[in-house]
C-alpha cells in the first residue's frame, strides 16, 4: 500500500501542514479516507463544498459541459459564463461581474479595480485601508492586503499601498483616511482571522463614512458569500451595500471559480485592463451557474439561518457545562467555538480521531463550516462528537 503521507514529502513543495488522513471519496456530508474509515466533514474544504460532496448537480453539469465545450477564450462570448453574470446581477446590488478563478485572483481584481478608480477619480489616490487579522489570499498583493504579518513579512519588500488598522474600530478607519485613500477593503465577517463579527453599528458607519470620504468600500465575501452566513450575501447581514463585492469558495461547490462584483459608477475596467485565461470558463461557470440557481431556488440561505440559531443554542448550552468553552461566535453555517486555553490544534486531533473533521482556525478558536446542505441530523451526530471531547477537557460528562 502507497505511503501517500512519505510521498507528499519527497515530491510536494510543504507549504502547510496537513491533518494525519488521506481522504479517497466523499458523499454528501461524508468523507472517507483510504482505509474506509468514515468522518462528518464539518470543513468543507474551508466553506467552500457548498452543496455537499459528489453532488448530482455539480456531477451532471461537469459532465455535461465537458463533453460539450470545456474552454474557449475570453475573446469570445460563451453562454453558461454571461447566465451565471446575470444570475449574480439580478439577485445582489451589483451591476457589473468579472470571474476569476479564485479567490486571491477576484480579490487582486479589486485592488486593480480600486487603484484605477482612485487614479481616474480621486486624483490619484491609491492607498488602500484593510484590517488586521484579514485574510484576502495568498498571492503577493492579497497576503500584502491581509492583516496578518507571518503571512507576508518572508516576502518583503511587500507592494505599497496597504493601510492595516484594527477591525471593528470605526475611529481607526477614519484616523487612517486621507487625500491617498482610494478604499476601504474588509471581510464583512473576519473568516481566517477567527471567525469575528462586528457590532452592529461597525459597517453602517463605514459605508457613511466612505459616502463622506468619496472613498470605495469593498467587500471580501469570498468566505461569507453565497448562503453561508443566512444570506445570499454576507452584506444583507448589516443591510450595507458595498461598492465592490469578491466572491469565490462556495460559488461553485468546489470547482474553481471565483467573482468580482462592482456597481456602475466604479466599473472602470476598459478592454485590455484585466484578463484571464481560465477565469470564467465555460466549465468552471456552468457549474457555479447550476450551484447558485440550485442555492436560490432551495432558500439555502434561510435553512442555513435556522441552522445557524441552533447551533448557537448548543454553543451556549456548551458554554454554561464546560469551563473549557468561553462563548462562541459567527454566523449562519460559519461558526467559532472559543476555548479558554489554546487547546484548538488538540480538540481538532481528537475530533479526527472520532470521525468529524474542523479546523483550528486559531489557537483557542475551533471553526464549524460544514455543507449547506447538512441534515439538522449530520449536526447533531457531529456536536455530539465534539461536545464529548469539550466534556472530557472540562471534567464533566456530557449531558
């Protein structure tokens, strides 16, 4: 038998490291690695197998588009990618759309976007206000726009441009803008950074506070969007809309696809100021077209809503049992328990063992963002799961 894990260290380059299982097949909400063991994958490959794995509807239209056009160009007009285009239009507040093929690439798409607005718009203010503890991709701009140093201090010099001030602190922002700033660029809900919410009144006050500032405000959805929050779009949650919207993981179900949206009056793109080979294939968009009807024509979001509310009952009863939980947060179907200790890495290994696969999305925070599709059974089987774990850690069995 193939020692795929000795392998892997011989021929691939380690950029991270991996949890101990070599998964083979997936179904729905299942995985099972190559000696057929079974695990509830509460991952999704970091939010992003929306519909569940070996979904019929992600199956049926890879099959179908493969046997009949794969990739053309983008000089050319290909029908599955302009359906998709007004799928997304006509159900968000945007007006104009450009795919990418993933998230870092939709995210470098609006940094462009911003820079030449600013130069068009704002005298040439280039300057672009983000957050600490963001996360907006890992090519040299978007880990440069991110808010975490480990990231991109072993790449410097980084591109100019960024500003990085605290999230949730409005003050912050204001403090940071000046006659350079062409945009504000934050996640409506931090993902990679711990899953952080902002208060209430976070986001309204930026978007007054671009309108004052003639400033753009964009929003990196790639890891709120499409239903996993308890809406269509993260940006619902505040009932702020922004100018520019990035959209990639769960678009299309775990086929590479990604989206930048923006609103006519900052769509100043003209032909030859961006482009891409495989963005927006008719592959890749036929299937992100297939997912994203299927997500709307089943009210995903809303079933995704009232998963969200329970899970947050099971959170608090959690907390009010084991002193190792200290609260919890998120929303929707992406949700943080937090951990009085850094023992998030140790729950993880645990949970392993035991069949259910999260992620320690950072030291004393475990991060639940399973299929959209999960059964209110599938959550239970799994909280089970980790809520022994939590018990075993606290010293009191599970009630």
């Amino acid at each position: 038998m193939t020692d795929w894990a000795e392998l892997e260290s011989r021929v691939f380059m380690r950029t991270g490291k991996r949890m101990p299982v070599v998964l083979v097949r997936g179904e729905g909400c299942r995985v099972w690695d190559d000696g057929g063991k079974q695990y509830l994958d509460f991952f999704a490959g970091t939010a992003t197998v929306s519909l569940g794995h070996s979904n019929a509807v992600v199956a049926d239209a890879l099959a179908d588009q493969a046997k009949t056009l794969t990739l053309t160009s983008n000089l050319m007009y290909t029908i599955p990618q302009l359906q998709l285009a007004e799928l997304l239009v006509d159900n968000s507040c945007f007006d104009r759309v450009y795919f990418n093929n993933s998230g870092a690439e939709a995210n470098e798409a609006a940094i462009k976007l911003a820079r030449k607005w600013g130069h068009d718009n704002r005298n040439g203010a280039f300057e672009i206000i983000c957050t600490e503890n963001g996360f907006h991709g890992r090519t040299l701009t978007a880990v440069t726009a991110s808010g975490t140093p480990r990231y991109s201090e072993p790449f410097a010099p980084l591109p100019p441009g960024f500003v990085h001030v605290p999230y949730n602190d409005i003050e912050a922002i204001k403090a940071a803008t000046n006659e350079k700033t062409c945009a504000v660029f934050i996640e409506p809900i931090q993902g990679e950074g711990g899953v952080n919410v902002p208060d209430d009144a976070y986001l309204p006050a930026l978007r007054r506070w671009c309108d004052d500032q003639h400033i753009l405000l964009m929003f990196d959805e790639v890891q709120t969007g499409l239903g996993r929050c308890g809406k269509l779009f993260g940006y619902e949650l505040s009932g702020v809309e922004p100018d520019v919207m990035t959209l990639a993981k769960g678009i299309a179900s775990g086929v590479p696809l990604a989206a930048i949206l923006s609103k006519e009056h900052c769509s100043v793109f003209v032909p030859g100021d961006h482009g891409s080979t495989f963005g927006g294939s008719p592959l890749a968009t036929r299937v992100g077209y297939e997912v994203c009807k299927y997500i709307i024509e089943h009210k995903l979001p809303e079933k995704v809503a009232a998963d969200g509310e329970y899970l947050e009952q099971r959170f608090r009863s959690m907390e009010d049992r084991f002193d190792i939980v200290q609260g919890h947060r998120g929303k929707g179907l992406l949700q943080a328990i937090v951990l009085s200790k850094d023992a998030a890495e140790e729950v993880v290994r645990e949970c392993l063992a035991r069949g259910l696969i999260v992620n320690n999305v950072r030291p004393n925070a475990v991060r639940i963002c399973p299929p959209l599709t999960i059964t209110r059974e599938e959550l239970d089987e799994g909280l089970a799961i980790l809520e022994s774990i939590l018990a075993e850690k606290s010293g009191a069995a599970p009630k």
